[in-house]
C-alpha cells in the first residue's frame, strides 16, 4: 500500500485545514442566520450564495473529512462508531441545506423564511452533534 501521508503529517495537517475553512464556510450562514433572523432569507444575492458557496462548502467538508481518514494511517477507520454517526449526521446537513435552507432562500417571503429559519435552527442541533462526534469521538 502506498501511503501518501500519515497522521499529523504536513499532508495530513493541510487537508484538516482545508477541512476546518470548508466547516466555516458551510456553516456561516448558519451562525448568521441564528443572530440576524428578519430578512435575511429573502436577498437574492444570499440565495445564489447558498447555492454556490455555502451548501457546496458542506459537501466539500464531508469528502476532505473522507480524506482525512484515508490519510490517517490506520488511526481512523470508517468502521469506526463516532465516523459512521458522522455520515449520518453530515448526510443529514447536505439534506437540511438543500430541503430547508436552499429552498426557502429561493422561494423568499413568509413561507421561505420560515423553510430558511427552521433550515438554520435544525442545522444548529446537526453542527453541535458534529462537533461532539469530531471532538470526542465515542467508541475510538
């Protein structure tokens, strides 16, 4: 097998901070969304943003933290509990992002606003589950 990096190596490092800026850029909105809640949802401009920056953030974060256990040298492995709620939980978020969040920003108005705001609140639970499950990592 070749191994291309190891655990905290320069590689290993590079990719879990490209991993680290993909979180906050995908979640962004989120934290935004939780502190300016009135109109936000209905700028066009933050709509096109959702599309092509925030949601595609999310997905980019999940495949780097695939990386990331590739390039882990044995120490993460995907039949690991804490790796598999992961992708349950990022799932999860890429479905909140494209059902909620995504699709209330489109619609706009009332009923956009509040796919938007329950998008952002749903989301906010998901991130706190996310960050136990990378933080902690029960049952490594």
């Amino acid at each position: 097998m070749i191994v291309l990096a190891a655990l905290r190596d320069n590689t290993y490092n590079v990719v879990l901070l490209l991993h680290i800026l993909a979180v906050a850029v995908g979640f962004a909105p989120v934290l935004v969304g939780l502190t300016v809640r009135r109109g936000w949802p209905e700028d066009p401009a933050l709509a096109r943003a959702v599309r092509t920056i925030y949601a595609p953030a999310v997905i980019v974060a999940g495949l780097l933290g695939i990386v990331l256990i590739l390039l882990s040298d044995d120490a993460w492995e995907f039949s690991q509990a804490w790796i598999s709620a992961s992708f349950l939980v990022w799932i999860a978020m890429v479905g909140v992002y494209q059902a909620l969040i995504q699709r209330g920003t489109r619609a706009g108005g009332q009923t956009g606003a509040r796919q938007a705001d329950l998008g952002v609140m749903i989301l906010s639970v998901l991130l706190v589950v996310m960050l136990y499950l990378m933080l902690f990592k029960p049952g490594a």
